[in-house]
C-alpha cells in the first residue's frame, strides 16, 4: 500500500524514551534532549 493510506503508519514508532538524568519518559530520540530536565544541558538549565 502506498499513497495516503500510509502516512498514518508514521506515527507507531517511540519519540520519547527514558532520560537517564530525571527517569522520565521524556527523552527525545531524533533531538536528543529531554523535555522534562532539559539533559544533556547543564544542570543549571533545568
């Protein structure tokens, strides 16, 4: 199947992991950042 049935198969995969700074499931994997403790960032971010 092709065409615009498809593209509502896009949205199946994780966007948000596990930060391994604060534990919650906020870790974005395409930009590598954590919404909820803004890590990698320096802790002063937060």
């Amino acid at each position: 199947m092709k065409g615009t049935p498809s593209m509502g198969k896009h949205n199946k995969g994780r966007v948000h992991v596990r930060c391994r700074r604060c534990g919650n499931n906020s870790f974005h994997v395409r930009k590598k950042r954590c919404s909820s403790c803004g890590f990698p960032d320096s802790k002063w971010r937060q």
